[in-house]
C-alpha cells in the first residue's frame, strides 16, 4: 500500500487480523491522521507517540469527561454509571496530582519483592498447566494456557484465594467490553457494568476479610499503604484491585498468545533467545493503541489538535517506525529493542512490566519446550476486534502427545 486511505478503519477488512500494512501507510503518509469513523486523531510516527506520551496536555483524565457528558442525564443506566465510577478511580485514567498520589501508594505495595515472590509459583502453574495439556495432542494456548495462567498469578499475588479464580474470566471479559471495546456501545456497556458489579462486591467483600486477618499479598500491602498522611479509601484500594486484576491479565495473555504464534510464524527463531519478550512486545505487542484527551490545543506536524479531541498513540505503529528501527517488520530477538513502547512511556509507563516480563520469559520457552513438534492447527486465527489492544481470541495448536 502506498498512500493511507482517508478513511483508514483499523477494524476494517483485513486490518483485525493484520494492522501493520494500514498502520504503516498512515506512518508515512498521514502521520497525523483524522478518523471521522472515530471522530478521534491517531498518531503513528515513533517520535510523535514518544513524545505526546510524555506531554501533560495529552491528558490521561478520559472517564471523568465522558461520565459527565453520558452518565449524568436521568435516563443514564445507574450500573453503567456505577461501572465507571470504579474505572474513573483507576490510576491509568488520572493525571497528576491524583495520578501521583495512586501510583505511588500501589509501588509501595507493588515492590520488586512481590513480584519475585510469586515467581517459583509462576513456573509452578506454567508446568501444572503444560502436563494437563501435553497428553491431549491439540490445545487452543489462549484459552488453555495463556489465560488461566495470568489470571492465577495475579489473583495469587493479590491474595485471592484459589477456589475463587473461575469466576474471574467471566468478569474480566466483561471488564474487557467496557474499557476496551468502548465506543459508545451500549451492549457491551450493560454487559460490562454486570461483570463490574459482581467483580465489585467480591473484593469488597475480600478487602474486608484482608482488614480483618492481614495476609502476606498485596491485597493487604494495598490496604495498608500510607504516605505522609496519605492513605487509599476503601473504594480505591476496591478499585485498584479491579484494576490489577484486568491489568494483569488480558495484556500479559495477549504477550504470550502473540509471542507464541511469532514463533510458530519463525520456525528459525529458539524460544529461548535472550530478547524474545522485548522483540514480542516491539513486532507485536498487546498495545495495540493508547488513548488521550486533548488538555488544550496542540499543534503537531502543522495540524492542530483541539482541546477535547480524543487521541489514539500507536505504539504498534511507533514500534515499526523504519527512523527507529532497522528493517522493522521482521521479528529478530537479536535487535536492540531497548526504545520499544510496548508498556508505554513517561508517567504512566506501565507498573506491571517487570511481572509481564517475568510471566512472558517463563511461559512461552516452556510451552515450546513441552508440546514438542507445535504447529499452527489447520483454522484461520481470529483477533479481538479492538482498537486498544491486540490479541487473539484463540490460538489453536497441535503437537505431538506424550
Ligand atoms: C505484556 C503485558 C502488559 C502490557 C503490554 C501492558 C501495557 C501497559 C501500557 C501500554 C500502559 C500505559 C497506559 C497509558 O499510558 O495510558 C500500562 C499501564 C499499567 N499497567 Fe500494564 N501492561 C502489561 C501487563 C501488566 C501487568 C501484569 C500489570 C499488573 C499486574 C499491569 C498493570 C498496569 C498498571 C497498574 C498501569 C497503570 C500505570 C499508571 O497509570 O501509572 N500491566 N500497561
């Protein structure tokens, strides 16, 4: 492709299952793009989405708006209004000082220490999983894998207990609907504002319990976090653990999905090079798009960015961006991916990172090295028709059984 459509749609035809031929179009020949299908910008050069990620005047502070624009009319769904009400307490949708205040009381109870210490459970649940697959001879590695096993290390590291964890799939692909599918649609808002009132209930209750009989997870480092007179509410530690639930568990399945099905696509590639996570995140990361609110009016490359316009950062686009990185489009755990903005940047850079790397650098070595002779089993592959985030709905595989 040659020049962008002016009406690029990354939900178009085609663009689901393969954005970067679309993304890449855009990047060179309308790097500040207008969607009217959207109604939104979208910015695609590496040094454009760099830097508005950085900017305060691209504000963070997207649910607020929407709430008093949507919710607050007498007719607004009171559990939709409910629902967003616990998202507009996520650190993610905040600027400073509210943002700074969050992120600081979570890193405190989100330590190095905690995330190490659920690493011998990681690998743990990574061979537990693996040996109930291994006899079968196929498996879809989304849904057998991948997810189940990022949903049981970030309930283990709140402190949910296991019989518990079912439940959370359910919840959280509503959660889904809700953040990522968005877009005004009143459906997936319903069924959303449902599995966020349920979510809601159950830490609640769970934070209580923690109140009652403290536990070594961060369910009740979080409770207990303080900072000069600076404590969480009930209703942001609730919150936060809704978000460290969702946070944790969608992306880092979508890592491991896209870093699997990267290497069945690269035959010569070893799972176990050094740098596969990073090349995973940079050739295809779960971040497909991050979202902005114009604070005041920004000029950028000669077009002018209205306050109140919504933004869409492309670090898929940025990631292949040919001024950062050689030869962009092909996968090479070897490169330097050190500028990759897979977890984003600036104030936001994503507080899960080191707990993504470590899930993402146990689990697909070893799902290679268990299920020998993998292949891509014989049915087309379907992505998650969003723009936030890039993942498939599931990856269906077989193997040799053992
Ligand atoms: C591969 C997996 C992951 C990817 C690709 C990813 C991606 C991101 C990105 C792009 C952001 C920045 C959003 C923005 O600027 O608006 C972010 C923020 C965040 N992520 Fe992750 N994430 C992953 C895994 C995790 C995990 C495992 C956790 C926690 C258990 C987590 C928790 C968070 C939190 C709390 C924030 C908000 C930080 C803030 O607003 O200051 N993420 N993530």
């Amino acid at each position: 492709m040659t020049t962008a459509p002016p009406d690029a749609d990354l939900l178009g035809p085609g663009a689901v299952e393969n954005p970067y031929p679309l993304l890449a179009a855009l990047r060179e020949h309308d790097p500040v793009h207008w969607s009217e299908r959207y109604r939104s910008w979208f910015l695609t050069r590496y040094d454009d989405v760099d830097a508005a990620l950085r900017d305060p005047r691209f504000s963070s502070d997207r649910i607020a708006p929407y709430r008093r624009a949507r919710l607050e009319r007498d007719d607004a769904d009171p559990a939709v209004r409910a629902a967003f009400g616990v998202l507009e307490d996520w650190m993610v949708f905040k600027d400073p000082p509210d943002h700074t205040r969050l992120r600081k009381l979570l890193s405190r109870a989100f330590t190095p220490r905690a995330v190490e210490r659920v690493r011998p459970r990681v690998a743990e649940l990574v061979e537990e999983l693996l040996s109930e697959i291994a006899p079968r001879g196929h498996a879809d590695l989304v849904g057998d894998f991948a997810y189940p096993l990022t949903a049981s290390v970030v309930a283990e590291l709140l402190g949910v207990p296991r019989a518990d964890r079912d439940v959370f799939k359910d919840w959280s692909d509503a959660i889904a609907g809700l953040v990522f599918g968005g877009m005004g649609d009143p459906q997936r808002h319903s069924a959303g504002a449902a599995g966020m009132a349920e979510l809601t209930a159950y830490l609640t209750e769970l934070v209580a319990r923690h109140e009652r009989e403290p536990a070594d997870d961060l369910l009740t480092a979080l409770i207990q976090a303080r900072d000069a007179g600076d404590t969480l509410t009930h209703d942001e530690v609730v919150s936060t653990g809704v978000l460290l639930l969702f946070a944790g568990h969608e992306t880092t399945t979508n890592l491991i999905g896209n870093g699997l099905l990267a290497l069945l696509r690269h035959p010569g590639v070893p799972a176990t090079a050094d740098g596969l996570v990073e090349e995973v995140l940079r050739y295809d990361g779960p971040a497909k798009t991050i979202a902005r609110l114009m604070a005041t009016d920004v000029e950028v490359r000669g077009r002018m960015l209205r306050r109140g316009d919504r933004v869409f950062l492309c670090p898929s686009a940025a990631n292949r961006d040919p001024a950062v990185f050689d030869d962009p489009d092909r996968f090479d755990p070897g490169r330097a991916t050190g500028r990759q903005l897979g977890f984003g940047v600036g104030l936001h850079y994503c507080l899960g990172a080191p707990l993504a790397r470590l899930e993402g650098s146990v689990a697909i070595p070893a799902a290679v090295r268990r299920l020998q002779g993998m292949a891509l089993a014989d049915e087309p592959l379907r992505w998650h028709p969003v723009l936030l985030s890039r993942g498939l709905v599931r990856l269906p595989v077989t193997f040799r059984s053992l």
